[in-house]
C-alpha cells in the first residue's frame, strides 16, 4: 500500500489532496513505476480518469461502466489479487474505502507522513503500528518546492 497522510490521519479532501508536495509526488512516481496500481473509482475519477505513464491501473468499482480509458475494471478485491497472481508486488492507491478493505491484508506500507493536520472527508485507517516493523524512516524538511515538512517510512508487517 502507500498513501500520504496528515498527522490526523487525513488523505483527501473534496476529492482531492490537501497539500501539493512535489518531493511525494516524485516518491509516488518512483515507488510505483511499472507496477500495477489499484483504486477505488472515486480516486480514479480524481486523477482525471486517465492513465498514469508505465502503470496498469485497476479500478476497484460495482459500477457498470468506468469512466475514461486506460484502466481495467475490477469486481472485488480478490478479482484484482487474481490478475495479478505472479507479480511481485499490487500498490493500493486509495482512497479510504479501498485501504481499508486491503490493510488487514497488506503486507507493506510505503506512507509519507505529512507534518500537517488539515481537515478532510477521507481518512488512512488506524493500524497497530506495534504489529508492524519501521524498516526505514526518511525525513524531508520543507523548502521553496514542497511548503511541509514530511517522512519517507516504509512498514513490513512480520511473517
């Protein structure tokens, strides 16, 4: 999974991001290029309907039709596992609902931890961080591209 919350847990407001961070956009890119990426259809409406470069994106949605092109429409959660049996690693991309289906079945956690509580309408869920282990913990500090400062944290849930 990855995702970029506040300090209060908020990842989304109206739809979309409540701060532009440049240096986690990058981080997002870099984390998930050539990879497969599963949504939920409201964060997918969020990025425009459009593809992201050197991604398959899946569109978790009990909707007839998907808007847009560029994705491929999955039923279930564990429809999306099934195409992607074989691979390495599926991203969870968001947003609440589709997170908190999939955590309890996560085994990794990239999260970019913004240093900022701002209000939202869409929320990371609560997890125990105490069943997890912090492998690596990276810190930026705000500068004249990215207003906040934030961390890099990659989790590992133990075997």
């Amino acid at each position: 999974m990855v995702a970029a919350l506040g300090r209060n847990r908020v990842i989304g407001r109206a739809g979309a991001l409540p701060w532009h961070l440049p240096v986690d956009l990058a981080h997002f890119k870099r984390l998930t290029r050539k990879g497969v990426l599963l949504m939920g259809r409201r964060t997918w409406e969020s990025i425009g309907c459009r593809p992201l470069p050197g991604r398959r994106i899946l569109v978790l949605s009990s909707r007839s039709s998907l808007p847009g092109e560029g994705a491929e429409q999955v039923a279930s959660l564990d429809q999306a596992l099934e195409l992607c049996r074989g691979l390495e690693r599926l991203w969870v991309a968001g947003g609440q609902t589709v997170y908190e289906e999939c955590l309890p079945r996560a085994t990794g956690l990239e999260l970019t931890r913004v240093e900022l509580a701002p209000p939202g309408d869409a929320f990371f869920p609560e997890f125990d961080e105490r069943q997890w282990v912090l492998e690596e913990e990276r810190p930026h500090a705000a500068d004249e591209r990215n207003p906040l400062d934030c961390r890099f944290q990659r989790w590992r849930r133990p075997a």
